[in-house]
C-alpha cells in the first residue's frame, strides 16, 4: 500500500534519513519503532509529503506520488495524524471534524467520530483547544473516517495520555486494522505497538536498524538493546 525507497532527507544541511526504505503491505499494520531523534516523524512527513526527500522513492498502492503535494496522497486514501494531533484549538470540535472531512461528507464525518469516541458528543460546540489531551487526540484520530482512508500514519498518538484513554485508543486502532486499512504506527508505548503490529522497523540514527515480525525483534536480543524502558 505504502513503498519507501532508499528515502534520503533532512533540514537544510542537516541529513536526517540515510537511505531508508519501508513497506507497509496492504491491510497490514507496521510499527515504526526507535530511539528519540532516530528520525520517525521525519519520516513520515516524508511519506505524507510535508518534506521533500532529497532521494529515493514513494509509492502509494503502486502509484510514485514523490512529486505530488500532500492533498493529493490524502486524496488517494493517505492519512497522517501528526505528533500532538495538530487540532484546530480555536475551532469547535465540529468544526475541526467537518474541515477533514470530504466534501459533502462533514455530517457523516461527525457521526462516525461521535460513534468512535462517544466522550465527543457532548463536546461538539466546545473549542477544541479547550478540550483534555486525550479528548483532543480523539478529534485528530476522527480526521482517519473523514475520507476513505486506506494508509494512516500515525505519530505517538497516545503520547502523554492516561493509561485507560491509551486503551481506548488502541482499540480503535484495532478496529481500524480490522477494517483493512493499513497502519504505519509511530509509539512510545512499545508493547503496545508490537502488540497490534504485524511488521516492526526499526530506525536508529537514520538508518533501518531490523525489520521483521515482533517476535523476531524479541529473538534477536534488540528489544532489549533499543527499546528498553
Ligand atoms: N524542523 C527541524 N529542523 C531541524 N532539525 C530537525 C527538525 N525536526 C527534526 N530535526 C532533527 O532531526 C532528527 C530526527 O528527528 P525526528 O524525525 O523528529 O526523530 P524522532 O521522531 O524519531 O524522534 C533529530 O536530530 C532532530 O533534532
Ligand atoms: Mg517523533
């Protein structure tokens, strides 16, 4: 569904990713997994289209859309929920869900967020920046139902969160899976992750460090070695 290539980026003459490539087969969920700084966010702005890379290639179900601006890729079924969400805080959360939205599709956008995460229906008319960290991540992640989704990118989506809101949010990412869309999952919580996860890749320090099922990254002692704590 999602093909990185050799992916090379960076800020200015900063270099970042050092030639990674990622698959994110149909339907399948990958963990994206690493140390702070090794480079998971920036690879995923790279994918989504919000950084250009300097090299390789990106393709979204088969298709190369390295030149193509990010409403194109979210057209094409690609869907990036970045670190801390990126809400609206000055809009009400109907607000915020009916700008993700499809045109024509901003009512049923609601329902489908209201029938997600039932906490948002009494807060429909409330500015989103007024909202718990939590309530806010949910309004990010109705951003996925807006339009048919088919790959959502995931950045620390339960970053910060109360143990039970990171449950909730981990079976609605099950949910999704369970629906076919594909997910490239960037989390701290690690166990979680390798939890839902049918792919892990790792990347320290701009370069793919393991990729293989979870229980190979148990076996070959890197758990341990990257992903203590
Ligand atoms: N906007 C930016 N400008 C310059 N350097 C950045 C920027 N964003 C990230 N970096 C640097 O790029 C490296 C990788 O960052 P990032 O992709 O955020 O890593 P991760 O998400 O794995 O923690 C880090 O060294 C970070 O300091
Ligand atoms: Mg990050």
């Amino acid at each position: 569904m999602l093909r990185l290539e050799g992916i090379r980026a960076g800020y200015g003459q900063a270099t970042v990713l050092r030639g990674v490539s990622l698959v994110v087969p149909d339907g399948a969920v990958v963990a994206l997994l690493g140390p702070n700084g090794a480079g998971k966010t920036t690879l995923l702005r790279v994918a989504s289209g919000l950084l250009h890379p300097t090299a390789g290639r990106i393709l979204l179900d088969g298709e190369d859309v390295a030149s193509a601006p990010p409403q194109q890729r979210r057209r094409r079924g690609l869907c990036h929920v970045p670190e801390r969400g990126g809400v609206f805080a000055d809009l009400t959360v109907a607000e915020n869900l009916r700008l993700f939205a499809r045109p024509g599709g901003e009512e049923e956008a609601i329902d489908r967020a209201v029938a997600a995460f039932p906490a948002l229906g009494q807060r429909l008319q409330q500015a989103a920046g007024t909202l718990s960290g939590g309530e806010q991540q949910m309004v990010a992640l109705s951003r996925v139902h807006g339009e048919e989704s088919r790959v959502v990118l995931l950045d620390e989506v339960s970053m910060g969160l109360a143990p039970k809101l990171v449950d909730t949010i981990f079976a609605f990412l099950e949910d999704l899976a369970r629906t076919g869309v594909s997910l490239l999952v960037v989390e701290q919580y690690v166990a979680k992750a390798l939890g839902i996860a049918d792919y892990v890749c790792l990347l320290d320090r701009g370069r793919t460090a393991f990729v293989g099922e979870p229980a190979e990254l148990d076996s070959a002692g890197l758990a341990a070695r990257y992903l203590a704590g």
